[in-house]
C-alpha cells in the first residue's frame, strides 16, 4: 500500500522521477539526492512500511540479497575501495524520512566521510545484564 504525502512512495511509484539504477517489482534504487559519496543510493521498497520494524520479513530478505548484488556491481564499476550499508529508524538513529530505506554507501579513500560510533568501555557485567535484557 501507498502512503499519501509519502515522497519514497510517490518516487519508488514513479509519480515523482527519480535517477533510478534498479527496479523491479518489489523495490526502486535511486541515487541520494544527498548523497554521502560518489554513488550513494538507496534501495526503496514499493509497497510503504515507515521502518525495519514494520518491514515484512520477505521484503527484509529480498532488500538485503538485492544490496548484496548492487554493491558487487556498484564497487566494481565505481571502482570503490569499501561499502557501507546504513539504515536508520526513529529520529533519534537519524531516520529522516519515514519509509523504510536502505543506505547503499560505496567508499573512496581520503573521501572524507566518518561513518561510525564512539567505542563503550562496559565491564562484563553490564554486557552479562544487556545480554539477559535481550534474550530474557
Ligand atoms: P535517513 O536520514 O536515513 O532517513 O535518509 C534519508 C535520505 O534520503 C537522505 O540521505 C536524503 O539525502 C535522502 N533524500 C531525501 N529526499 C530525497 C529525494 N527526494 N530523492 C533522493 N534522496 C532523497
Ligand atoms: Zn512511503
């Protein structure tokens, strides 16, 4: 299902054009419009879910086997040193537009990008209560 006033439905619809570089019947893979690096793109599924945690499991699947194949494709013919995949949910991981989306990153050297985190120190202790908290 579409939903209004959504822009990555409209574009992964075709209702707003897009540089697009993959479609098929379940997704579109445009170019970022803001793009991190040289060929920055993200991979749209059509039918709308805001995030990973609506996402149904087939489309999860098929999003990650189809990242898979274009970063093979993108690094080869982009010559990229690396690739980050990226995909953020909720404002406060950095999501900014509400349609699930994942970031496919090709990496340069020297290409001035920081993609990544500040370490933790936690003892083994709080790692054993994390571990709990999720499997518990
Ligand atoms: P996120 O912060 O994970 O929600 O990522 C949203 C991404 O969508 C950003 O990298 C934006 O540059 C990109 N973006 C927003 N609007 C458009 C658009 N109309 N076409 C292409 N990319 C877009
Ligand atoms: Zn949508």
């Amino acid at each position: 299902m579409k939903k209004d006033n959504c822009i990555f439905c409209k574009i992964a619809n075709g209702d707003i054009p897009s540089k697009t570089i993959y479609e098929d019947e379940m997704f579109k893979v445009i170019l970022d419009l803001g793009p991190a690096t040289k060929g920055h793109a993200l991979i749209l599924p059509k039918e709308h879910a805001d995030n990973l945690y609506e996402l149904p499991e087939e489309t999860a699947g098929a999003a990650m086997k189809l990242a898979k194949k274009l970063s093979v494709q993108m690094k080869d013919k982009l010559g990229a040193d690396g690739f980050n995949l990226v995909q953020n949910n909720g404002e406060v991981a950095g999501q900014t537009v509400m349609h699930f989306h994942l970031h496919l990153i090709p990496r340069y050297q020297n290409d001035g990008q920081r993609i990544g985190w500040t370490p933790g120190e936690p003892t083994q202790e709080e790692l054993e209560d994390i571990r709990q908290k999720i499997v518990g």
